[in-house]
C-alpha cells in the first residue's frame, strides 16, 4: 500500500507549534524557579513583588499562546489556497477533457461528410451529430464566461418583467428533444400566472444547468421532472431526478465553485464543476434563492429555485 506523503504546509506547521509549545514549556519553568529574581526585577522598577512572576508569567504565555493561534490562522489559509489550487487544476484538467471529447466527434463526424457515399438519412444523422457536439461546446464557454463574470462582479444582470408561463412554454418546447437526446425522458409542468423581475437569458442558463445536471446523473431510459407553480408570492421550480443522489454531507457544497460530486467517480461525463455555481450566482442575483436536497437511500436529488413573483 503507497503511503500518503504529508503535505509540507502542515509539517512546517507541525514542527513551529511543536517550537512554539517548547518555549512556552522553558517560559513557565523559567518564571516558576525565578520567582525570587522576578520579584527583585520588579522591587527595581516600582511594580509590587508579590503577584509580579504571575503577570510576567501571564504576559509570556498569552504572547505564545497568540503564536500558536496565528500559526493555526496562517495554516488553515494555506491549507483553503492549496485546495482552491488543486481544485482550479482539476477545473482545467475537466475542461480540456470537456473539449476534447466534442471536438473529436465533430473531426469524425466531418471526416465523413467529406467522405462522402452516404445515404441521406446518414448524412442527416452525422450533421445532427455535428450540431450536438457543437451546441455542448457553446454551453461550456458561456458557463465559463459567466462564472467570470460573477467572479468579477462585473456587468449586474439587467433584469426585466418576465412572464413565467410564456418564457417556460417556449423553453420547454426547445429542451425537450436536446434533454431526451441524452437518453433520459423530460416530463414538465406549467402552473403559474406569475410575472418575475428576471434576465431571460440568465434564467434560460439557470435552467440548462439543472436539466444538464439532471439528465447527467440519471439512468439511461430515466426520467427528470419539471415543476413550476405559484406558492406564497413566489414562482417555485422544481427540477428532480432519479439518479445517484447526493450524499447528505455533500449537499452543502454542491454550489460551491468547482464543485465536483464524489458520486461521478462512477463512470459517468465529468463536469466542469462551475454549473451549480452558477445556478446560485443567477439566482441570487435575481433575488430568488436555490436549494439541494436528497434522500438518502432512495435514489434522485430535487433542486428548488424559488423566484419573487411581481405584485399583481
């Protein structure tokens, strides 16, 4: 069995708070036999001699005692920098993979167009094929301009009244068919009367991410379902699945920024790790809020946008 290699960062922090305990033990010791030469110290510049070794030893300890706190500061922000680091290469490892994977298929795919002998529905096949891939390469750049875009906090969302059951009734229309091309069955409802203060094109991505998050963590021959209602002056969107779920300790990072579930060790396509992100950098900024739940022992996850209807 390979033996884990112990991070440098806590060696060093090892080998400084055992440094730092030693002088505090050599201090204490120190003040404890020199209590006779304290006091004559302290008789010397005017301060009582009877409770003198108790402050100086009080003052030497604190001051260790702050060392040994600052140290810990100082490690837990290396520690966050590192992880942010390991993560942000993980991030670009899974977008090069990310696009590698469509622009081979798009090679192929052309390579045999240009070919040629091909029957009509094969051709229609392959160049179907070609706009799949390259509509999963156009949604991974705008995720990855976005998420810079929030990271900035440049350019706020314009947002505008938008009426739910109009933007949902066209969405569903256009998602439909680029959902089940990935092999699982969409099934929506629309119940809502509602207007919102929302940027349409933000809450077309918030609503790619889920389907896409979805659709990625279902069976094959699954289904993902849909909700959107009015509740308590609020438009409520439920998107749910019957996939791998997500274990309890998780849920409360699943929106952290290259987020990476540890059920896609499985085999299934990796993410980017910046979908969720977005989702919750969206929503809040159209003043709504999202949530992740899932059951344990029981298979799917459920994720909830809740958006402020506009007064009637």
């Amino acid at each position: 069995m390979r033996r884990k290699r112990r991070s440098p960062i806590v060696a060093a922090y090892v080998l400084s708070l055992l440094v730092t305990i030693a002088l505090l033990v050599v201090w204490v010791v120190y003040i404890v036999r020199s209590v006779a030469r304290v006091h004559e110290m302290a008789g010397r510049v005017g301060v009582p001699s009877e409770n003198s070794h108790w402050i100086v030893l009080g003052v030497g300890c604190g001051l260790l005692s702050l060392l040994i706190g600052g140290l810990t500061w100082q490690l837990a922000q290396a520690l966050a920098t590192r992880r942010y680091s390991l993560k942000q290469e993980e991030f670009i490892s899974n977008v090069t993979h990310e696009l590698k994977t469509p622009l081979a298929a798009i090679k192929l795919h052309a390579q045999t167009l240009r070919a040629g002998g091909l029957q009509p529905a094969q051709q229609a096949r392959s160049l179907d094929l070609v706009l799949q891939q390259a509509d999963r390469m156009a949604k991974l750049v705008d995720d990855v301009l976005e998420s810079s875009r929030q990271l900035a906090r440049k350019r706020p969302l314009q947002l505008q009244p938008l009426d739910v059951a109009d933007f949902f009734a066209g969405y569903f229309a256009e998602a439909t068919p680029r959902v089940e091309a990935q092999g699982v069955h969409l099934a929506w409802q629309l119940d809502s009367r509602a207007r919102v203060l929302a940027a349409a094109d933000a809450l077309d991505q918030v609503m790619n991410n889920l389907l896409d998050n979805a659709a990625r963590f279902s069976q094959r021959g699954g289904e993902v379902r849909c909700r959107v209602e009015d509740q308590n002056g609020s438009v409520r969107i439920v998107v749910e699945d019957d996939g791998v779920g997500i274990p309890r300790k998780e849920l409360p990072h699943v929106f952290d920024r290259f987020y990476q579930a540890g059920n896609e060790r499985d085999g299934r396509r990796r993410g980017t790790g910046l979908g969720l992100s977005i989702v919750a950098g969206l929503v809040q900024e159209m003043n709504g809020r999202v949530e992740a739940t899932s059951n344990e022992g029981r298979a799917g996850s459920t994720f909830v946008v809740e958006l402020p209807a506009l007064a009637s």
